[in-house]
C-alpha cells in the first residue's frame, strides 16, 4: 500500500494549490437542495482527485461526495472514498478548518487515510498497522480519561444551533470546529481529547 499511500499524498498536495487559489470567493459557491456549500473548488478538487487517481489505479472503484454513485464501487475489492473539501462552508468563508479528504478502504475496512488543510500546510497521513503522521512527524491521541477535564472539537454549525448546550456540564470544555474530519484529525493528533456530533455522517 505504499504505492497507494505516496499517490494519494502528491494528489492531495497538487488539489490543496488548486484551493489556495479560490479560499474565501464566496462568489464561487452555491446551496444544494439539503443547504449545504458547493464551491467551485469542490468541484476542481473532485475533478482533479478523480483523474489523478483513476489513471494511477484505474481498477479501483470511487465514491465522492461529488461524484454521482454508482453500485459499481460495490464489487470492487478497493475502493476510494473522497471528500473534495470538508469543511466548504468554512472554506468559502475563509476559515482555514476545511481540510481535503483521500481514504482508501478495502473490502469496506480502511486502510490509508489522508487529510490536507492547504491553508495551514497540514498533512494528516495514516496506514492500517502503520500508525498516523502529521507533516511526516508521528502522531498520538491524548491520554486523558477525565471527561470533566477532556478538552472537546464539536460542530461549529452544531454548536451554533444550541445542541450541544446539554453537553457542557459533562466535559472540560467544548470548542467549535469546522470540518468533521478535520476535527478527527486534531484529536488523532492530541490537540483534543474528543469529538462527537450530534447528527448521521456520511462515508467520507
């Protein structure tokens, strides 16, 4: 997998120029149907990954938030899971917690995971069996086991709407991030301790 993993960290790095680029254009960006951000530099970004990683591995399958699916994927044995931009509602405001998103999983488990933030210049790295890097420099979750003292990543929208206001007497402090798998990544980093949502997610 180390074929799989180098390509996927080159890609990721070439898509994050590409939104360096349009960071902030809210004139770029549009509403879907269920209210959330599409920005043109979702679609670039999932262009861009697409080609990319198709041409180095074209029979792997392909799922993306902004790809049609297709039950295809199903009968592959590895499959790529994408997020073009997580976090585009930050990223068209021109808040730098928005990371791209590049999961290989195989047979439904994953193995390799990779998340850049191009604004930050973080690249979060991660191989099954292989432990989880940050800018190539290893990376631990915390070992906190006082929830009253656990430093929490929680929605920003989430937070904003008041859900998780129940939830405050419990932990040390919550503070509101953008990106769901950006917020996965600062705890597999130990910058907090944890992170939940209050809403389904997707695969990616």
């Amino acid at each position: 997998m180390k074929k799989e993993l180098s390509t996927a960290i080159d890609v990721i790095r070439e898509a994050g120029l590409l939104t360096t680029e349009l960071l902030g254009n809210r004139a770029k960006s549009s509403q879907k149907s269920n209210g959330d951000i599409l920005s043109e530099a979702d679609i670039l970004v999932n262009k861009l990954l697409k080609v990319k990683l198709n041409n180095a591995f074209p029979d792997y399958g392909w799922l993306s938030e902004e790809t049609m699916d297709s039950t295809e994927r199903l009968n592959k044995k590895y499959v790529w899971i994408i997020d073009p931009i997580d976090g585009t509602r930050e990223f068209v405001e021109g808040i730098p917690e928005y990371v791209i998103c590049i999961a290989l999983v195989e047979n439904g488990i994953p193995i390799i995971g990779v998340q850049y933030n191009p604004t930050l210049d973080q690249l979060f790295a991660g191989i099954q069996n292989g432990g989880a890097f940050l800018n190539g420099k290893r990376i631990f979750c915390s070992d906190c086991r006082d929830l009253s003292k656990a430093s929490v990543a929680v929605s920003r929208s989430e937070n904003q709407k008041g859900k998780t206001k129940i939830y405050r007497p419990i932990f040390g402090k919550l503070t509101p991030v953008g990106s769901v798998a950006y917020k996965l990544a600062l705890v597999a980093s130990g910058n907090y301790d944890i992170n939940f949502s209050v809403q389904p997610k997707n695969e990616w």
